[in-house]
C-alpha cells in the first residue's frame, strides 16, 4: 500500500543536495581517505509528483526499533507477546520473517549489528544479543544488564557498544565493552522530572504546566505522569557515531542534537560539571550541537556518508535532516486534515527510528499517541486496525547513501 507524503519544495532538496555533495570531502579529510578526485556531484531534482511511502510491513505487534544489514535486509522486533519476535524484512519488501524471539516481559527498543552479525536488542534494563537465523530462530542472550531505561544503541569504531537511557529521564549513557559490563559515561541535562510532573516540591527542569494554553497537547492515556501532564522528559534517545569518532545523542525534550567527542583513548573530551545542580558527569550545554523546533521529539537518527543527520521526529510526525552545515531542514511532515486540522492520519504515524539503507530512508512506525498522532486511532495502524505498526520507505533515494554500520 503507497501513501502520498507533503509535496517538497525545490529549495528545501536543493539545500539537501548542495550540503551533501559539499560534505563529502570534509567527512574524507576528516577520516583520512580524501579522493584523488573531488567527488562528482550529481544533479537533484525534486519529484514532478510529490513523492510517496511505501509500506514495506503492517506489524501485528508494536515496534520502535529498527536496523538493517549489509545484504539489503531489515529487522525490528514486536513488542508485548510471549516471546516477542525479531522480524527481517527486504528493502523491496516481502514478508515479515521470525528469525529471533524474546522471552517474556518484553518492550524491546532500539535494535544494533555488530561487526561479527549479532544483533543487539534494547529492553527494558538489558541488552540482549542473538545472531539471526530464519531456519532456527534462535532466543537472545543476555549480553549486558545495570542500564535502566535501554533504548538507543550504538556500536563505536572500537567495536564497544553505546547506550542511551531513554526511559528514566536521567539522560545516562553507558559504554558496554565486549565483557558485557556498562560504564556510565556522561549524562544529558535533564529537562524535566517526575517531581514537576506530579506537583511536588523542587526538581530541576521545565514544568510545561506553565507554558501558554494550546502549546502543550494533553494527551491523559494514564501510562505515566510524563504522559498524563503532556510533558516529555527523555533526553538522551537515539544514537548514532560519526566518521570522525564523535557520538550524537538525540535530546527528545529539548528538540536537540548532542555532539561528544572523546580524545584518542576513547575517554570523554567535552566538557562536565558546569552545573552543581546535576551530577559531576552530566556534560555541559557546550555539546548541544543544535537546538530547533522542528526536533522538538525526536526519537531515532542515522547518519549519511557526507555527514547529514536525519532524525524521526515522532511527536510531530516529521522526519528532518541536520545537514552538515547546521541548517535544520524539514524532509517530510503530514500534511493536515482539511476539516480537524490534526496531522494524525498518515503516512508518518510516530516514527520512531530512522535506517538508511544506501539510498533508500525507512522508517519504524510505533504510532504512539502522543501530540501530533493524537489521537493514533487515524491513519493505516493502530490499536483498532489489522495492524499493530509499520516499516515503510519513501521511494525517493537520498542524495547522498547512508553510512555503512557500525562504523570501521
């Protein structure tokens, strides 16, 4: 099933394609594999028609992680059963195939291949780990615990796995080296905390009870006191490294990317502890790479060869570039009703994580019911139709193919 995506304009796919083609000599000065020859630069044009998504999958269970191999395949991993199923799926689409499960009680997250081809799965306070077959579908092992909150995942150049606390709000980062033992490395400012939320005294953060009517959507689902208040505290959520060794972390409630550098033994490099209020490790607002509306949500990101940052922007149904020179760039947004105004109705429904399989973008749809997909009952999934989720695919390629993972 193809579903129409807003018509973009030609200025905003100019700027993509400029700031790709230009970055790809930067990224080779910076990794030291400059070409011989400056790198050709090939003409993008925007569609005559406004492009569409290709809905490569309906789940039947809930998603939000999702990766890929270097054979053209993609995986994610259903949520709430017993077990809960890893899933491949073709680029060019296909059946889902079980080539993995979970044991329950499962919610896995973000989803990680390692050099070797074990997958790695976020869930809940573990890192599980397995090496997909569709023959055997083997059961995860338990690679690492003590990461409260695992979501986001990513594997560095020195084969150690990165990992993000994206479900306590306290912006943890753990390092995993191969012993499976976590290290908390450095910690995301923290927006807002349960203390605010439920009207307690103290805490540190914004209370977005004290925002202006109608800029905060309620959305009283009774799943959390985040949720029940409107409010968004997660701060550290997607992962994703660059070619030069620096760490983006997806900051959900500030709207931000976050960029680490690390010296040249691994250890942390940007700064800490500018703030008493907040623990030694938590990094300084240095590091906040960029800050803008248009992230205000963002879940998931993966990079592209010439450095360009495309993020899942869930809370406002959108998916957004960071280009390598800063701008901040909307790629696709649901265009709204004509009669409700609400932008809930497709083809984004909650995307969560973004995978960049050489051109082509594909995307998890978790089609949660939070602000712009409120309420979730529109749109192809959701909890009253045959399916659960989604994986879909615009069929327009990206100027400029995805980095290869994990990162050499």
């Amino acid at each position: 099933m193809r579903n129409h995506r807003p018509r973009a304009t030609t200025r905003m796919l100019a700027l993509v394609a400029v700031a790709a083609a230009a970055a790809v000599g930067l990224v080779g000065a910076a990794s030291g594999d400059v070409p011989s020859q400056p790198a050709p630069q090939a003409a993008v044009r925007p569609p005559a028609d406004p492009a569409t998504f290709a809905t490569l999958a309906r789940t039947p269970l809930a998603v939000e992680g999702l990766t890929g191999d270097g054979q053209g395949n993609l995986y994610t991993a259903g949520r709430g059963a017993d077990p809960c199923p890893v899933w491949r799926i073709g680029v060019s689409g296909g059946d889902l195939t079980v080539v993995g499960s979970i044991p329950a009680p499962c919610s896995p997250a973000g989803l990680a291949f390692d050099a070797a081809g074990r997958l790695f799965v976020a869930d809940g306070s573990e890192v599980l780990a397995l090496t997909p077959s569709a023959q055997s579908p083997p059961t995860v092992a338990v690679f690492a615990t003590g990461v409260p909150g695992a979501n986001g995942l990513a594997f560095d150049r020195n084969g150690r796995l990165w990992v993000s606390d994206g479900g306590t709000g306290q912006g943890r980062v753990w390092r995993v080296g191969p012993d499976g033992v976590p290290v908390e490395m450095f910690r995301v400012q923290p927006m807002t905390n349960e203390v605010n939320l439920v009207g307690g005294v103290g805490g540190v953060g914004r209370d977005p009870r004290t925002l202006p009517p109608g800029t905060v959507t309620i959305t009283p689902d009774g799943r959390s006191a985040a949720n029940t208040a409107g409010s968004q505290h997660l701060v550290a959520n997607g992962l994703a490294f660059t070619r030069t060794g620096a760490l983006l972390v997806a900051d959900t409630a500030r709207g931000a990317l976050w960029q680490v550098e690390f010296d040249s033994s691994g250890e942390l490099r940007s700064p800490t502890g500018c703030d008493t209020t907040f623990t030694p490790n938590t990094l300084c607002l240095d590091a906040v790479l960029v800050a803008h509306p248009y992230l205000e949500g963002v879940d998931g990101i993966a990079l592209d060869r010439a450095g360009n940052t495309w993020a899942a922007v869930n809370e406002r149904n959108a998916v957004v570039v960071v280009t390598t020179a800063g701008r901040v760039l909307e790629y696709a947004r649901n265009q709204p009703d004509p009669v409700t105004r609400l932008r809930n109705g497709g083809p984004l429904e909650f995307p969560a994580s973004p995978f960049l399989s050489g051109h082509t973008l594909c995307l998890a749809h978790s089609d949660g019911s939070r602000r712009d997909n409120v309420p979730n009952s529109a749109g192809e999934v959701g909890p009253s139709l045959p399916g659960r989720a989604k994986v879909s695919c615009p069929d327009q390629g990206l100027p400029v193919p995805g980095l290869p993972l994990p990162i050499g």
